[in-house]
C-alpha cells in the first residue's frame, strides 16, 4: 500500500451521531474529505443539514438525517436511512453524549438523569454497532469508533455518572473487539480531553482554563482538528491492526474542572 492511500476513504459509507457540531462536525468533514460519503445525523435536522450541506458544496458526497440517539426507532431507522442512500455502512462514529460538566453531585440527581446519560453514551454506542456489524461484515470494511474522554479515567466530584458511562463504553469497545474482529470489523474510543466547543463553553471560565493548562504540557486547550485527525486514523485503513483500544486525545495532560 502506497503511504498516500493509507488515509484514503473513497468509496467508503461513514454515519456520524451529534455531527451537527462541534467534535461531531469535525469528524464528518475530516471524513468527507478523506473521501467517504457522510450521514450527518442530529437530534437537530437543520445543523445536520447545514454540515451536510458544506460537505456537498466542496464536492464531497453526505446526507443528513434526524436522529435523537435517546430514542431507538430512531437509530433503527438512521441506519435503515443510511443504507438506502448510499448503499451500505462501513464507519460509524457514535459521537453524540450528554453529561458531567461537575453537576452530577449525588443528591441533585435521580435515576432519571443516571439512566438518560448511560442511555446516550452506553445504550445507543451499543445498539448502531448491533446495527451496522452486518453491513459491515458483508461489505468488506468496518471500523467502528466511540467519542469517550477523559473522564472515563480521570476521578473527579460531581462527574461519577458521565464519568462512569465513559468508562462503560471504553470496556465495551475493548470487549466488543472480540466479537467484531473475526467479522473484519474494529472498534476503538477516542477520548477528548477538554476541547473547544459549545458543550465545554457551557462550563469553561477563565480560573477553570488557568488550572486545566497548568496540567497540560501542550500548553493549550483542544480544538475540533485535534480529536477529527483522531477520528480519521482509527476509520482509516492505516490501522487496519488496532482495535479495542481507546487514544486520549489531550495535549499530553490531564483538564479537570476542579
Ligand atoms: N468538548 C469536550 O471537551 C469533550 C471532552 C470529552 C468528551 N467529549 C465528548 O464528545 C462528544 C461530542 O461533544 P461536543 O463537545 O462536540 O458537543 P456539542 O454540544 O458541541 O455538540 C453535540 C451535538 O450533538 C447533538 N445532540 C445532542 N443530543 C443529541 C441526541 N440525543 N441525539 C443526537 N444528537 C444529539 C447536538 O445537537 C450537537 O449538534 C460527546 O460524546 C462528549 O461526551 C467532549
């Protein structure tokens, strides 16, 4: 294989959770011009259709579609939508996640809460791979990728429940990878470390990005680009070899709020 084909995804189907922004978006353009055709899917129609969109104006191949990963019909039908479109699935990035930002003290939350955040971050990562294995086995290629972070490993108050449902769906890629691998399909996490997008603005202040950068020798925070290349390594045929395994993305460091 010639080194400029290692990160080439001509023909290849691609489905992103949440890629109306943020890390979502970041993957699906990272995906489209590397040459795949992208399924922009948001519980926002509209974001999704304007990644779409970019993504058909610099002459790259996507459709969008709506989906709330909390609802399963939803996820049944995206997948459905995905293959009459373009055919068949061969990457899927289960980007979409909700929770932490330190306001997960025990005694504000109910169950409620607990079960929405493993229902968004554990149960539909689940459910699409269950869904997508097939296509993926018939057509030839699949790499499956989960967006976790580093709360999946890092300690920290009133962050137990998203922590926790991260550090599920690391152990689930890392068991899962043995039930897919034999299948011709990989699965792998990559876990952002504090990166620049509307979801971390909601908690950023100028003390907490203070504390996060004197933890971090690549002495600033993330942006999109930084998690995207990620995410473009592990769906492309440069790791052909690497599967059940989860790459923290974070300068070198560690960003707690705390
Ligand atoms: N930004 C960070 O610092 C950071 C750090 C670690 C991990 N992460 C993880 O990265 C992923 C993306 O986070 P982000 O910061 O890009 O978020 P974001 O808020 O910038 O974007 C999230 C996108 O997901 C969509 N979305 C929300 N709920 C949804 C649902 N139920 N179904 C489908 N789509 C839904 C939103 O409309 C939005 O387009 C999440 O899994 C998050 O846990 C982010």
């Amino acid at each position: 294989m010639k080194n400029d084909n290692l990160f080439d995804l001509t023909g290849k189907v691609a489905v992103v959770t949440g890629g109306g922004d943020g890390i979502g978006r970041g993957a699906c353009e990272i995906l489209a011009a590397a040459g795949a055709a992208v399924v922009v899917s948001d519980i926002s129609l509209e974001k999704a259709q304007t990644v779409a969109d970019g993504i058909t104006a610099a002459g790259g191949k996507s459709a969008a579609v709506a989906c709330n990963v909390l609802v399963s019909a939803d996820l049944d039908r995206l997948i459905e939508c995905t293959v009459s479109t373009f055919g068949t699935v061969n990457i899927l990035v289960n980007n979409a996640g909700l929770g932490g930002g330190g306001r997960e003290n025990p005694y504000k939350i109910d169950r409620a809460y607990v079960e929405r955040i493993y229902a968004i971050n554990v149960f539909a990562p689940w459910q699409l791979s269950k869904l997508v294995a097939p296509y993926m086995e018939k057509s030839g290629y699949g790499s499956i990728i989960n967006i976790t972070s580093m709360s999946s490993i890092n300690n920290s108050p009133d962050m137990a429940i998203y922590g926790s449902s991260k550090a599920a769906l690391n152990h689930l890629a890392s068991n899962l990878a043995f039930d897919y691998g034999p299948m011709g399909i990989r699965i792998n996490n990559v876990g952002p470390g504090a990166t620049r997008t509307k979801a971390l603005a909601s908690v950023l202040t100028p003390e907490i990005e203070a504390k996060m950068l004197a933890h971090t020798p690549i002495h600033r925070l993330g942006e999109v680009s930084d998690i995207a290349g990620a995410v473009l390594y592990f769906a492309s045929p440069v790791s052909a070899w690497v599967s059940g395994q989860t790459l923290m993305v974070n300068g070198g460091g560690v960003q707690t709020l705390d």
